[in-house]
C-alpha cells in the first residue's frame, strides 16, 4: 500500500518517538518575526543556549512595521522596541535577517517562498498560525508557540503527534470571477470551522491541478481557518517551475538531485486516507463572510441563514455573530455598505492578487467611493517595486486607493492601520474575529482581492461577476 505526502515527510523526518507518544521532528526550516521571538530569544539567553542551526533559521519584519512611514526610530516606541530585538538577536545568533535594508522585507510566509527557502518535502515552522502557507509546495508546515520557537532555536526540532489526513478534492472548472480564495473559503463554510481538527488537509483535484503556486498559497494559508494542523498540495512541475533560479533554491546539479527528491515525496497513487471529500467547482460563487468566524459566509448572492439551520450547539454563536456584526437572517450581504477596503495579507498581498485587482480597475474604470478608505499593501518589497516598475502604483492611486509600503497591515492591525468604531471592512485578509482589524467593534467581511476592489468602486458589496460581464 503506498503512503501520501504527510506519512513520507513525517517519517523522513522523526528523530524517534518519545515516551509521551509523539514524536520528535526535526524542523527543515523556521522562519522567524518579531513578535513571537523576543520571549524565544530570552529563555536562550537566560539558559546561555545557542542557536543549534543558525543556517536553518531566517527572519523578517512583518507584524508591526508601518506601512505609511517606515522611518527609524518607528512612531510607536513598542514597534521600535521589537523591531531593535529583533534586529539584535539576528545579529548576535548569525541569523539571515530580511529587514527593510535589504529590499527582501515583507510578510513571512510570502518571504520564504519568494526567497525559494520553501520547497517541497520539508518540514517548516513559524511562531504564525498561517504558517500552512508553505504547504502549497507540498511541505509540512505548522504554525507554533512561542515556547516551541525557543525549542526549535535551540534544538531544531518539535515534539507532535502524527496526524489523520484528509483528502480534499475539487474537480470541475471554476465560473467567471472565482478565485482561490472563494475556493478556501468554500472549504471552510463546507466542513466548518472545527471540521479540520486532528487533520492534515491534501488539497487535490483539477482545480488545484491547474491552480498557481500563488494561488496554491492562498488555499493553503487558510487550512488552519478550517481546523486543520496544516494544508498541503502535491509538488508538480508548477512547484518547480515557480522556484527555480530562486536565491536559496538549488542549482546545477543539485536542482536535478532536489527534483528527483521532491518527486519522491509525492503522494503515491494508492496511498490511503482518513477521509476524502469531493466537491463540484461549479457548486462555488465569490463568497463573502457575514460574520465572525470564516465559516460564517454565504455565497454572494445568496441571505444570511437562520440559526435553526446550524446544529443546536453552534446557534449560541451564530446568535452573537448576528449581534456583533448587525445582520439579520434572511438579509443579503450584497448591498452591504463598506468603509472600508484592504487587499493584502499573507493570503492575497501576492503580485497576482493585484493583478487581478488592476485589471478590474483598468477595464471597468471609476474610482473609490468618495465614502470609502481603500488600502493595497504589497506583501513584499520585491512585489512593491515590480508593480511599480510595471505601473500599477499609478493605476492604484488614480483609482483611489491608498498605495502602501510592505507589511502585515491592517490584516490584524498590530500596527497604524486600524479600524475606528464599527466601521465595515471589506478585507482580503483571513480572519474576521472579533476586533481583528484594530477596533474592538470593527467588522469584517472577507472576500477575494477582486471582490474588494469592487465593493471599494461601488461603495457597498457587489458581485464582481457583474463587472467581468461589463468587461
């Protein structure tokens, strides 16, 4: 019987089984950010540990970096302050650092791909939970603590247990106007916010077959939106052809050595599952979220449900989410006035994420509602200056929107950029929690970069089916 993805990195990696029952796992790659590795560093220190792998560790800025005005010393002292630690541990431990010097600065988990540190058949880990990120290259990757970012400075490895692993498949074309992200999204409404738990997801089927590697991305980011450990997809000549010529890629030789690797780790074709799911690509339209979980979202044509249509035990939040967010059951989303508008994130802040958004704006024309505060913040510094050299910056700022330097933003507003009040967000970001944006009040939609730029033009949510038709 052959073996999947997960049970060939699993076990290519185990140091040994533990008297606990899990296993110890050496850790091919972590990436590190400011916020989760000041406390990581200091329990080094305190036990006058080193960094076993400094090779094995790389770093940016992300989470709190400004994206108005990254001058030094930053507006806000704790900014500042952990942007100093950061930059001392690096240097003191030897560990590659993309700050904003060095024109590689940008949101973690675009970083690593971008660098070509994220390849296939690795184990990868970062004090994030959207590390599932780097699974799109078909590795391993898991979001963790900051105590186990000090147990992996210092040993390289984690302790976990194996996990079941689901397979997720999608068939069929997807309509005019669905992305990735509505893909994801429909993952997510379908199984539910808990139904990943315990589980690795493998992405499969003629969707992801035929998917990018950046829309790969966008799919994997948000497994753990869904409950699972991590999300992954099987590497392919896709996985290969976005990596090679990457600065920490292999070359030469050592290319064709890493190819016949990563071939291997493929899921073999009688590899057996804890569970496979099926869906239709033609069962999945734009979604957008109406209220405080992923899961919570409708299709955009489609109302609201009634509490009565979820399972007794999920109605109490379904409740609070009508409470919080101000809908009511039966009520569409389309039509919903926004305030504001953010495309970017560790899930859409990629070059292909704005092309999309720029080729709406140059084939539909208009601007941003005069109402309406919109945002694009590249993912990185090389995504930023390739649509400047490309011109998209204009394209943006005529229309309207705000064009940002590299960061995290308002995804989850450690930073400047925050929502005031109850103000509605229409968001490319991942989550819509409770006060995730910055205001402890603020609401938050979630829906596909072209989505948002849509509903910035309209000033309220519309069906971005509409305007490709109009296209």
């Amino acid at each position: 019987m052959g073996k999947n993805l997960y049970q060939k990195v699993f076990e290519r990696h185990t140091v040994r089984q533990l008297p606990s029952g899990q296993y110890q796992l050496l850790m091919g790659l972590q990436m590190i950010h400011e916020v989760t590795s000041p406390q990581a560093f200091s329990m080094l220190d305190e036990r006058g540990w080193p960094v076993k792998y400094p090779h094995r560790n790389f770093a940016t800025v992300d989470h709190i970096i400004p994206t108005h005005d990254q001058s030094r010393p930053l507006a806000d002292p704790l900014a500042e302050e952990m942007l100093q630690h950061i930059e001392r541990n690096t240097a003191k431990h030897n560990i590659a650092f993309f700050d904003t010097k060095t024109g590689g600065q940008g949101v973690v988990h675009i970083v690593g791909p971008e660098q070509g540190l994220t390849q296939p058949g690795m184990t990868i880990c970062c004090g994030d939970s959207h590390t599932a990120t780097h699974g799109a290259f078909g590795a391993l990757a898991f979001g963790i603590g900051t105590s186990q970012v000090r147990d992996v400075l210092a040993t390289q490895t984690l302790s976990m247990g194996k996990l079941k692993v689901r397979r997720v498949e999608i068939n069929g074309k997807l309509g005019s106007g669905v992305s990735a992200k509505d893909v994801t999204l429909y993952i997510i409404q379908q199984l539910g916010v808990k139904g990943g738990v315990g589980y690795a997801y493998e992405y499969a089927g003629e969707v992801f077959d035929h998917f990018s590697m950046e829309e790969r991305m966008t799919v994997c980011n948000m497994a753990i939106e869904g409950g699972a450990r991590c999300g992954y997809c099987n590497p392919d000549q896709t996985t290969y052809g976005y990596l090679k010529g990457r600065k920490y890629a292999p070359s030469g030789e050592a290319w064709d050595r890493a190819v016949e690797y990563w071939e291997s780790m493929k899921s073999d074709p009688d590899a057996e599952y804890d569970d496979i799911v099926k869906f239709d690509a033609a069962d999945i339209e734009p979604i957008v979220t109406w209220g405080i979980t992923p899961g919570q979202s409708i299709g955009v044509t489609g109302v609201v449900p009634a509490a009565d249509e979820f399972p007794e035990d999920e109605r109490p939040l379904i409740e609070e989410a009508y409470q919080y967010m101000g809908f009511e059951a039966g009520q569409p989303v389309r039509g919903t006035k926004i305030d504001v508008a953010f495309i970017g994130s560790c899930t859409n802040g990629r070059l292909s994420d704005f092309e999309e958004v720029v080729n709406l704006l140059q084939e539909c024309g208009g601007r941003v509602a005069p109402h309406v505060n919109a945002m694009v913040v590249p993912g990185s510094q090389p995504i930023y200056e390739e649509m400047k050299r490309r011109g998209w910056d204009r394209i943006i700022t005529n229309a309207g929107f705000e064009f940002r330097e590299a960061g995290c933003s308002m995804c989850l507003a450690m930073n400047p950029d925050k929502l005031k009040g109850r103000e509605i967000c229409a968001s490319s970001s991942n989550r819509n929690f409770k006060g995730r944006q910055g205001s402890p009040t603020g609401r938050t939609l979630l829906m596909s970069p072209a989505m948002v730029a849509a509903a910035a033009l309209a000033g309220e949510v519309v069906d971005v089916r509409e305007l490709n038709q109009a296209r």
